[in-house]
C-alpha cells in the first residue's frame, strides 16, 4: 500500500490535523504538520501505536457481535486521537487540534482510507 501518499493525503484534507502516522508490520510511515511541534518523541509515538495495535486487536474479539470497529476516538487535553484500522493489521493514527469538527475530520479520513483500500 502507499502509506506515505495516504500519510500526505490525510494531512492535506484537513487544517485541524496535526499528525498522521500509519503503523504496519513494524513499519512506521508519518507526516507532521509543518511548523508545528510534535507532542511524543518518535520513541514515544512508535510505542503508543505499538499499543494501539495491541487495543485495536482486543477490540476486534467481539465484532462478532457488535460488528467491526471502524474507527476508536480519544480526547485529551491537548489533542484528539483518531485510530482506523488499515491493510491486515496495519492502524492510521492521526492527532487532531482540539477546536476541530473532529466528525468531519473522521469522516474524511475513512473517505480517503477506502480510496486505498481493497
């Protein structure tokens, strides 16, 4: 898959996203938003997806009976955090600013995830 175009793509749709990062088979592919200060070290983000992958499978143990996860959303403090699932087991992590429509933000996300995936 062509996880840095989809990284640029997703940073591109939206001036309310901060971060975009794809994990996938160990592989981190990522895009900040020019000028702004990232919140994690790369250390820091790789172990947060790392544990995103692991929340995401625990979440996948009962779509039999609530349907799939389409996406999980966070709030913090600071931030947003959107999680999407894409490819086999591979997640799209995005950090969106605080006075978003985070909604609209998600909805495009998924908008251009579908676009990639088969």
């Amino acid at each position: 898959m062509e996880y840095e175009k989809i990284c640029s793509e997703i940073l591109d749709c939206d001036k309310d996203i901060r971060y975009v990062g794809i994990y996938d088979f160990g592989e981190l592919y990522d895009k900040m938003r020019p000028g702004l200060q990232s919140h994690l070290s790369r250390e820091e983000t790789e172990t947060s997806l790392s544990q995103a992958v692991y929340r995401w499978s625990t979440r996948k143990k009962t779509a039999d009976k609530i349907g799939k996860p389409v996406y999980a959303l966070a709030k913090y403090e600071k931030i947003y955090r959107v999680t999407v699932p894409i490819g086999g087991a591979g997640l799209i992590l995005t950090s969106v600013e605080l006075d978003a429509d985070v909604n609209a933000v998600v909805e495009k996300i998924i908008t251009i995830k579908n676009r990639y995936s088969t």
